[in-house]
C-alpha cells in the first residue's frame, strides 16, 4: 500500500532553522549591491541593501542614490515575523544553492559588476552580474532573488 507524501515535505527540506537552541538568531548576512554604471548623470543610480542577524536582533540597511545624491540612508530593526518571511522566500528560491563565485577578473570600461552575496552560518552563496544580464531567459531565479531583496522594506 502506497502512502502519499504531504506537500509540505518539500518546503520543509528547503527551509532553515533560523535560531539556535538558546533562541538566538543564527548569523546571517545578505548583502546586495546594484549600480547603473557609466551612463549620463541625471540616470546614475546605486542601491545597497544589507540585511544582517545578530544574536538579539536583525537590522536592514538601505542606502539608495539617484543622479549623485542621496535619497535613502536607513537602518532598522526588522521584526522577526518580516524576517523568517523574507528568508523562507529566499531559501525556495534557492539562494542557498549557487555558487559562490569569485569576483570577475574581466573590467570593461564604463560597465558596473553588481553582486548578491548571502551567508548563514556555513552556508555561502555569491553571484556577480552585469544590468544587461538580468534580460537572459536563464536569469529567472537570480532576478526573483533580486527582487525580493529590492523590496525589502522594514
């Protein structure tokens, strides 16, 4: 006699145990950084998001520049229900499955490298990317990472 296997088996190989045995958050830190690269200055952009746990406490960095001035610089207290949403998005997604890839060697003029780099505990993961590269069809899972890390808002 077969027996069917519940749905929620899956998503729970993908999920992670965010705190310790004392209930404490687990280390972790995801860092995302984007920028327009070489174009006029009234489209230059930067973004720089950094969400961080600590033992006590998990803090979201967000620094965002338009045409070479600053219009976001904030930190804050993320509450714990946001972030064991936000890192369940991310763990079905995968993020903890790419590689962590060594910065590019190749520098071409006027073009930016951008990069999501993610730790949690021993797990490692980090991607380098191009704007234009985020067009290719096989970008689907690093641009749904992308997102998600870009709406981030406390």
């Amino acid at each position: 006699m077969l027996v069917a296997q519940p749905k929620t088996l899956k998503l729970q190989t993908k999920t992670w145990i965010l705190k310790d045995q004392k209930g404490n958050w687990k280390p972790m830190e995801l860092v995302w950084e984007e920028s327009s690269g070489a174009v006029a200055p009234e489209f230059r952009y930067g973004k720089q998001f950094r969400l961080v746990a600590e033992q006590k406490k998990v803090l979201l960095t967000r620094k965002v520049s338009r045409a070479g001035k600053q219009i976001l610089n904030e930190t804050k207290e993320i509450s714990p229900k946001l972030y064991e949403s936000w890192m369940q998005k991310l763990s079905q997604l995968g993020i903890q499955s790419i590689p962590f890839e060594s910065p590019p060697t190749e520098t071409i003029t006027g073009v930016s490298y951008n990069f999501v780099s993610f730790q949690l505990s021993s797990t490692k993961s980090k991607f380098y990317y191009r704007l234009e590269e985020r067009k290719e069809p096989n970008w689907k899972q690093k641009n749904s990472i992308i997102n998600i890390i870009e709406r981030m808002k406390p």
